[in-house]
C-alpha cells in the first residue's frame, strides 16, 4: 500500500518537476515582457505543485528522503514522467501546444484528485486547481491566436499538433501498481478523465481553426522509466549543481 | 506565563508579509490555526500559491518572532486543506494593499464571470478610475496580475482573486 502510494505520488510529482523545468527554460527568453513573465509564473505554480507531490512522496516513502533527494539524485530511469512533459520548448507555439495538452489533463486529473479519499494528495490538488485554471486559460488563447493568426503561426502549431500527439494517451495509462490505488479511492481513474479531455481538447482545437492529427502511433514507456532522449540532457541541466556540490546549502 | 491562541495571533499581527509589507501574514490569511501546550506551540500555515517563495520567508519569521517571545519549541506545519483564498483578507487589508499602490481583490471568488470571458472592472489604486485595461495575467509575484489605467496611465498590480 505505502509503496504503491509512494510510487502514485512519485509520479505525479516526476510529471510536475520536468515540465516546470523546461518551461523555465524560457525565464529570460520569452517574446516579450508579458510573456516572459507568464511563463516564469507558471513554471513557478508548477514547480509549487512539485514540492508538495514530492515532499508527501518522501514523507511516505519513510526513508529519510527529502523532496531535493528525490528531484536531484535519481537517474533518468527513476523518473516517471509522461514524455511529452520533456520534449523540448522548440518554438513558442510548440511550448503552447504543449501547454494546453497538458494544462488541460491538470485540471481534469485534479478536479478528480481533489476528491481522493488521501486528504494530503486532495489538498494538494484543490490548491493546484485555482492555478491551472489560469494556466488553461493563458495557453489556450494562445492556441487560438496561433492558429487564427497568420499562416506562418498556423503551421507551426499545426506542426507542434502533429509532433506532440503521439505522447498523449501515455497520459491516460494506468500501470498495475495502482489498482489497489483506484478502489480504495485514492489514485484517480484516468480513463474517466480522459474524455473530458478530449472533449475539451478537441474544442479548442476547432476554435483555433487546426487538424486533430489521426491514425497516430502512440509513444509510450514513462511508466517504466523508459525515455526519449531529451530528459537526460534536462536532468544533467538540472541535477549538475547539487550533485557537484551535496553539501552546499542556500 | 500562559498564552492564549488569541495572544499569540496578536504577536503574529506584528509579522509583515515578506513581499507586500503593508499588511501582516494574520491580514494576509496564510495563519490557519494555533495550539499552544505549555512552552510549545504548533502554528499551521497554508500556501497563498504552490510556489509562491515567501512561504519559507514566512515560516522563519513565525518561528523567530515566538523564539524571541519566549516559547521555546516553535513548530510550524504546512497545510493545503482548505486552501488558501483572496476571500480571506479584510476589507482594512484591502485599503492597506490600494494605498501601496496595488489593486486588492474585487468582489469574492463567488463571482466566476471572468472564466466566460467577462473582464471584471478593476480600480486604479493611483486615481480611482474604472477606465483600466489587462495588460498580462501573470504579473510580478505569482499572486498578481498585470493591469494599466487608461486615464492616470499609471501600470499596477492587482492581486488576483482566487
């Protein structure tokens, strides 16, 4: 049970922490003031949301881990994260296509967390709620302004569409481990959240004037701990300081 | 000596917010429960935002200033139920925040018109003005958004109501 709870939270943590970190990558980068701003905002929320998942996983774990053990000292094959959260920014209409994918899955999987019969884990996620609301909103006028936009931003998120769907229904995976999880009322069945997603998807994507992509192959191995090759490069961006340096403190 | 919850949010009151410091942490709404046993006292605080980063600022500042009132274990613990809300923060708080030059909240997050795409009329806290206009969501702390006033011209924070 603890291990099983350990590994749900992990998760949800893993998921959290690499897509803060690439969205940070934009702090200083943005397109504008504005932007620039947003993005460092919302990685900020995201990373938030991180602590809390990864402090709760090591509390769990019982080990004497901290929250900072977990994100700085695992390999790559220790994290769990969907694969789309480490794909790289690319260009700001793929970081938004990105965005709204996964802004859209947060406030599903969330508003269905926020009812977990683990009080941490659902308060934890009501907090994240009122944040991502924000976050669907930002992201999904983006898409919309991308698409309606001039044919040049049309097809970069058409492009970003086309590149990025192949990592969606990892999403809605449900590994073994947390079948125990599911009928206690604790993990959140994501097969239910994934309709809302679509349909809430599929509607910002019309109004943006772009293609669903169809007849996808769809990547999958998060849940072993299998990547694409891009979440070593973030690791080594991100871990390299605390790992040159175990004792350095803040 | 014998302390009262109610003596002890009287100290916490003297605790500015790291970031806004014209109101206290108790206006700001972050202190969500006090007990005291003895010389020991457990102080719950909840997170304005997942991230925000005064959090850690924050519970240094309660630990320091009940040390420094003598108590002697000082235990502050992190809370996320409920969670935190703009709702929370007094009307005087709120003229606190306008003097300083940031818009408070308007209304409660009762009012969800703006998630139908209806822009909520906020004040200018220079001229008092309605004739304001969103510049960004997102603004210089995780809490506030990005506004500007089309009269006075004067950019401004607005606290966000969530």
């Amino acid at each position: 049970m603890s291990n099983a709870l350990f590994q749900y939270t992990l998760r949800l943590g893993d998921s959290s922490l690499i897509l803060a970190q690439r969205l940070s990558e934009w702090t200083g980068h943005g397109p504008f003031l504005e932007e620039d701003l947003a993005l460092t905002n919302i990685a900020l929320d995201t990373l938030g949301t991180a602590k809390s998942f990864l402090e709760y996983a090591a509390q769990v774990e019982g080990k004497g881990r901290t929250d900072d053990d977990l994100a700085f000292f695992r390999n790559e094959r220790e994290f769990f994260n969907p694969l789309i959260t480490e794909q790289p920014n690319g260009d700001y209409a793929k970081t938004m296509v990105r965005q709204v994918i996964m802004d859209v899955y947060h406030l599903y999987l969330y508003k269905e967390l926020a009812k977990s019969k683990d009080t941490t884990l659902s308060g934890i996620a009501q907090k994240a709620i009122k944040e991502v609301t924000y976050h669907v909103r930002h992201s999904a006028s983006w898409l919309e302004r991308f698409g309606n936009g001039t044919d040049e931003s049309h097809q970069r998120a058409q492009d970003a569409l086309n590149e990025l769907w192949q990592y969606t229904q990892e999403l809605f995976e449900t590994p073994g481990s947390e079948k125990e999880l599911l009928a206690q009322g604790v993990a959140v069945n994501l097969q239910d959240i994934q309709a809302k997603w679509e349909t809430h998807v599929d509607e910002l994507i019309r109004k943006a004037n772009l293609k669903k992509p169809e007849n996808v192959f769809m990547q999958r191995g998060s849940l072993d701990g299998i990547h694409t090759e891009h979440l070593g490069y973030l690791l080594a961006e991100m871990q390299h300081l605390p790992r040159m340096h175990p004792t350095a403190k803040w | 000596m014998l302390h009262s919850p109610g003596h002890i949010l009287s100290i916490l009151q003297q605790v500015p917010d790291p970031e806004i410091p014209v109101i206290s942490i108790v206006e700001l709404g972050v202190i969500r429960d006090i007990q005291v046993n003895g010389s020991a006292v457990e102080v719950k605080i909840t997170p304005t935002y997942s991230g925000c980063p005064a959090m850690k600022q924050i519970e240094d500042d309660v630990r320091a200033i009940l040390k420094k009132e003598g108590f002697e274990e000082v235990i502050v613990k992190t809370v996320f139920d409920p969670p935190w809300t703009t709702d929370w923060i007094p009307e005087e708080a709120k003229e606190k925040l306008r003097r300083y030059g940031i818009a408070p909240p308007e209304h409660t997050t009762q009012d969800k018109s703006w998630l139908t795409g209806k822009q909520k009329t906020v004040l200018c806290p220079r001229c008092r003005s309605a004739n304001t206009q969103l510049i960004s969501q997102f603004g210089s702390t995780a809490c506030k958004a990005l506004y500007q006033c089309k009269d006075c011209l004067e950019p401004f924070d607005y606290f966000k109501c969530i």
